[in-house]
C-alpha cells in the first residue's frame, strides 16, 4: 500500500467520526482534499491533486476540487468546523493571537479571513469571499467575520485581535 494510500485511510477514518458516514461523497472529497494538504503541504489546487491515492490525472481531479468547494450546498461551517474545534479547545486558558486580514484570493476575488497565527502560519476560524477587484470591506462585513471566529473561541480564552490598516 502506497504511502498517499495510508494516509487517505488515516484521514478518511477521522474524517468518518466527524462527518456524518451517510454523506460518501462529503466523506470522500474532503478525506482526499485533506490527504492532499498532508502529503503535499501546500494549499494549491495543483499541488494538492498531485498526492491524492486517485487513478485519474491531477487536472481532473483539480475541477472535481474546484466543483465541490464552489458547490453552495456544502456548509463550510458544518464541515470546517469539527476540524478547528479540537484545536481551539486545546488553547484554553492560553492568549491566542488572532489576525484579520483582507486580501485578494484567486482571480477577481478578495476575500476577508480570521485566522489563528500558529507557528509562523495562519490557521482560518472565519473567512468571508467575494468577486471583486481591491477594496476595502465594510465595517458590517469584519463584523461578521469576528463573530463567526468568536463562537470558536474556547471561553475563560484570551484573545489578542491583529490586524493592518483596513482592519483600523
């Protein structure tokens, strides 16, 4: 068994105590996104597909990648959610840093993002995307992304909020 496969059956086992089993194509496009992510290390699509357990070319499996996160009947919080949670849980107690950033993400697309900074990275809680070229996003739309990144915050957890000009 190949080192990719292993994996994909790691992960798709947690996946199955998190998601609900009945759902297999939820189960098995996020066990083979999050097995991408492992192996590869990268966020890029393209990256992602070349380490996924697939008997199909990496390109293919991009579009399928790029359907199921346009796909509005996914719940990304429903979803994300189960993932994010053990973590936070586990900085209880602790200060945990929190950056919020707006940036562009892809081609004509910005997107506005809460983030935990863990080892010099940025761990997404909330995040907000919208077409669009710069810009600035509006006072109700940090708002948002604040509350949403707030009800994953462990309580008796202090909270240290970053963030550049935009966010002032």
């Amino acid at each position: 068994m190949s080192d990719s496969l292993r994996t994909y059956h790691a992960v798709k086992g947690r996946v199955c105590q998190t998601l609900p089993a009945e759902d297999t194509h939820l189960v098995n496009n996020v066990s083979l996104m999050v097995t991408g992510l492992v192996r590869s290390r990268s966020v890029q699509q393209k990256e992602i597909a070349s380490e996924v357990p697939l008997h199909t070319q990496d390109r293919s499996f991009e579009q399928r990648q790029r359907r199921f996160l346009m796909n509005e009947q996914v719940d990304v919080d429903r979803v994300y959610a189960p993932f994010i949670r053990p973590f936070m849980q586990a900085c209880k107690g602790q200060m945990i840093p929190i950056t919020l950033d707006g940036s562009a993400a892809g081609y004509h697309c910005q997107m506005l993002m809460a983030a935990v900074s863990y080892q010099h990275r940025a761990l997404p809680l909330a995040w907000l995307a919208r077409r669009g070229h710069k810009g600035h996003f509006s006072a109700a739309e940090h708002l948002e992304v604040v509350r949403r990144a707030a009800e994953l915050v462990p309580e008796d957890t202090a909270v240290v909020l970053l963030g550049d000009g935009e966010f002032g």
